[in-house]
C-alpha cells in the first residue's frame, strides 16, 4: 500500500515543476578546501574487507573533491605505492600510517594516529 505524503519532504527533496525556464544549480555544493592548518585527519588503519591486507586509510578532510585527489596523488607519489580516493577518504596500500604523518604534517596538516 503505498505511503501518504504529509508534506513536500516526504519526497525526498525532489520538487515537480512545470516551469520551462527552471535551470538546477549544480555547482552550490562545491565545498572550499579548509588551510592545511585548519584540517584535523585521522590516520587509521584497516584490514576489513580486504583479504586480510593492511590499508592506510586518512579520514577527516575538509574540502572540495579535486583538492582530496591531489593529496591523495601526493601521498601514493611519495609512498611509492597504490592506493584509491573514495567516500572522502585516502586509502593508501600498506602500512604507511607513520611515513604519512610525517608526511602531511610537514605539509601544514595537524594528524591525529587513530587506532593501535
């Protein structure tokens, strides 16, 4: 039986219009990259989900999604290994929790090492 809407949030954030001219602004989300000294991430390290292999995983960056890539870039770059940027996280293959926090830290970034 199908649900009734109370009000326009039922719909999930999607508004029907017939106005011909309604252009959507797709460009009012794009976040601004805080100064490295303003960022606060997190060094963890995980295995879950990866066959038993250890990844760096750097979390709590504060930015748009170009500037996370290049960082991210950088980090593998001087790690000399893999690695991938998603769901606004780094994750760098291996356990280079230590040599990246040196890294970022003489970047300007303020990292916290989470986890044993």
């Amino acid at each position: 039986m199908a649900k009734k809407l109370s009000s326009l949030d039922d719909l999930g954030g999607f508004v029907f219009s017939t106005n011909e001219n309604f252009e959507f602004d797709t460009n009012s989300d794009t976040a601004e990259t805080l100064a490295p000294s303003k960022q606060r991430l997190e060094a963890h390290l995980d295995k879950k989900n990866r066959g038993g292999k250890i990844a760096t995983v750097i979390k709590g960056f504060q930015g748009n999604e170009e500037d996370l890539k290049t960082l991210g870039k950088m980090l593998k770059t001087k790690c000399g290994v893999g690695g991938a940027v998603k769901d606004n996280e780094i994750i760098i293959q291996g356990n280079f929790r230590d040599k990246i926090i040196q890294i970022l830290q003489a970047e300007g970034y303020s990292v916290k090492r989470v986890g044993g």
